[in-house]
C-alpha cells in the first residue's frame, strides 16, 4: 500500500461526490454510500456528510491552529481547553482526544466520513458532539446503530465507544470492505514514516511518544480489534 495514500499525501481511486460542497469518497465506497442513503431516507433521515475525504495539509491545519488557539479545544465534559495551560504532552492528549494527528487520520482514505441528518439542521449548524447525536440526531444514531449490528455489516462505527484514545464518535461511520485493507496496511513504519516526512507542531513530542501515542490514538480503534 502506497505510503502517499495512506498518509493523505496522495488523492488516489477518489471520487467527487455530491452538490455544491464536492466531498470526495473513495471510489468503491460511493455505491455503497448512496444505499446507506436510500435506506436512511425511508427511515426518515436525510442522511449527508459534514465531511468525507480530508488531505494531509487539511489534518495539519486544523492540528497547527489547535496548538495555536486559531482553533478551539474541548476536553471530554464539552469545557474550553485553554493550550497556553498545558504542557506539550497533555496538549497532545487533548487535540487527540477528537483530532487525528496529521498523515494519521482514517479520513485520509476516503473510506471514512462524518455525517449527519439534513432533516434536523443545516451542515454548518452541526457540532459533532457525542451530546448532540443522543439528543438531536437520535434517530439517525439509532439508524446506525442498527446498521452496524448486522451480520457481516460492510459500515463500521471506528469510534463507538472510548477506548482510551480517540472520544466516542457517532457520526463517524466507515466502509470497512475498503477501510480494514488500509487500516492493516497503516503499520508503525508508516507512522513513523510519515512523522520523519511533517513538520507540523509539536511532532517532535509525539516522536518521543511514538509507539504509545501509535497505539493509543492511531490504531485504537474497533477495525482493529
């Protein structure tokens, strides 16, 4: 598996999808997509996507303006968490708890998206909080949860409880037909590959925490168990 691809590096078998926001999904996820969809829709949920594919300079964006305070971070009770209050590594802890760290998100593949429920609010009204979807998007967290519990189901909730890594995430949903090949393939060489290749901030850090922070926050997760 190409190290490029893996690592968001590369826009490889992805396919634009959609009206005017033009999401890309990998190519082989999208018919599978548009059945999770219809099946939604008569259900009575309008089911579109915050967001799906996410490049390796979009991760460490949103990353550098969470360092910075551009952008702002919320710890497990929904409270402000101020970066300037805490030390390297509790900072790193914090904006893994529901940001990937850079070349290291399964949203680099296409495979993953987050989603949510047109027929309760608009995109940019949504928050993405484990809150939210028990409240307001109920139904459609219900709807997935029932997916998943299939036999042999192809849509996987990564994030569908805490694992002591990465929060609980109701709105991420993967294909794991196309997703689990990427996930095997996303070795430690290749996190620690991609770290030598970056240089957003606090990397060095995460160097120092390598094989903890790999297993904690990268692989943690319930494709992988």
């Amino acid at each position: 598996m190409a190290f490029e691809f893996l690592t968001g590096r590369l826009q490889n078998n992805l396919k634009y999808f959609g009206g005017e926001q033009k999401f890309m999904l990998h190519q082989d996820v999208v018919k599978s997509f548009i059945t999770l969809q219809s099946k939604a829709m008569r259900s009575g949920i309008n089911l579109q996507i915050v967001s799906a594919y996410r490049s390796y300079e979009a991760q460490a964006k949103i990353w550098n303006d969470k360092v910075t305070g551009k952008r702002k971070i919320f710890d497990d009770q929904g409270q402000l968490v101020i970066p300037d209050e805490l030390s390297e590594d509790e900072l790193i802890d914090a904006i893994c708890r529901f940001s990937a760290i850079p070349g290291a998100s399964r949203h680099h593949w296409g495979t993953d998206l987050d989603i949510y429920d047109l027929n309760i609010k608009e995109r940019t009204l949504v928050k993405l909080t484990e809150q939210e979807y028990q409240t307001d998007f109920e139904k459609l967290n219900l709807f997935l949860q029932d997916e998943t519990s299939k036999e042999n189901p192809n849509l996987l909730l990564p994030y569908d409880r805490d694992r002591g890594g990465i929060a609980v995430e109701p709105w991420h949903v993967s294909f794991q037909q196309v997703s689990s090949g990427f996930n095997d393939a996303y070795t430690i060489d290749i996190f620690k590959k991609n770290l030598t290749q970056s240089s957003f901030h606090l990397k060095d850090f995460i160097e120092d925490r390598l094989e903890e922070i790999f297993n904690r926050f990268v692989k943690n997760n319930l494709n992988s168990e």
